[in-house]
C-alpha cells in the first residue's frame, strides 16, 4: 500500500546508476519492473492509499485508512522511506509535483 505512485523516492530521478544487479536505469523504469515482477508473485499493489494510523497490539493488525476505511493483516512491514525537505519557496510542491508528472509522461513515451 503505498499513499502515492508506486516506486517512492526513485521514481523522482531520471536515472538509478548503482542498483545491484542494474547499471543504469530510469528510477520509473525500475519502479515498474520491480512492480510487475511483484504482481507475478501474487502481490497485491494498492497505490493511492494513505495509512493513518496502526493497531499492532492484536495478531490480527490493523490499518486505519485517511478515508476512515481499515485493513486487517496477520503482519505489517512498515517501510516509508523518506522526504525531501523543502525549502519553502513559492509553489514549490505545485512545480516538484509538476516535474514529477513530466518525468513520468516522458518515461512513459520514451519507453514505448
Ligand atoms: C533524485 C533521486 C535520485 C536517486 N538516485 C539513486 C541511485 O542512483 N541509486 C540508489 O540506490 N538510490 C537512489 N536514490 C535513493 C532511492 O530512491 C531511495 O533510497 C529509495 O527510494 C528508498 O526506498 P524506500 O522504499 O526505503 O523509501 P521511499 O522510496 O521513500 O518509499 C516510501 C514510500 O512509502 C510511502 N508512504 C510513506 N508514508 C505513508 C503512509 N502513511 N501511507 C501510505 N504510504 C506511505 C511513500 O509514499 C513512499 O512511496 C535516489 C533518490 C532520489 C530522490
């Protein structure tokens, strides 16, 4: 389950340069191999999801959805990876979501 789109952090860069096993890759790229090379072992991706809080005391754990829904689950790998900080600036979360959609949209035509 993942807040945003599916590939976190590298999906912001035009290229990954020292992933095991990959010399040079789109971040988007990589992101979509690694998606569908889960989906062929049966994972289940949800994308544009936020998880707002847990219940982990129980051995049936609970996701609280921002959208008052929940999830059950027998186990719970919580991996949120991080945030760049912003520097304030005027708009810049409209441009970095902006730039966000182009690289995507490039990767996109350029990959066929
Ligand atoms: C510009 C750039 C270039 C990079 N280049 C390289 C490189 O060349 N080689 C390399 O090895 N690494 C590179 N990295 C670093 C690499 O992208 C990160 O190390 C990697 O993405 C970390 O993965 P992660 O899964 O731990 O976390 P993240 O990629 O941060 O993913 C965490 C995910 O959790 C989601 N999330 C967080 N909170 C919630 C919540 N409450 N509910 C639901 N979802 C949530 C986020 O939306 C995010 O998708 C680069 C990063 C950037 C930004």
């Amino acid at each position: 389950m993942n807040e945003g789109a599916i590939g976190g952090q590298m999906v912001l860069t035009h290229e990954i340069a020292n992933y095991p096993g990959v010399e040079n890759i789109s971040g988007y790229e990589l992101a979509r191999t690694m998606k569908s090379q889960a989906q062929k072992f049966g994972c289940v991706i949800k994308s544009n999801i936020k998880i707002a809080s847990l219940e982990l005391n129980d051995d049936l754990k609970k996701l609280l959805l921002m959208i008052k829904m929940f999830y059950t689950s027998n186990a719970v790998i919580i991996s949120t990876g991080g945030k760049s900080r912003m520097i304030g600036a005027l708009s810049e979360n409209e441009f970095k979501v902006r730039v966000f959609h182009t690289v995507q949209l490039v990767m996109v035509i350029f990959s066929g």
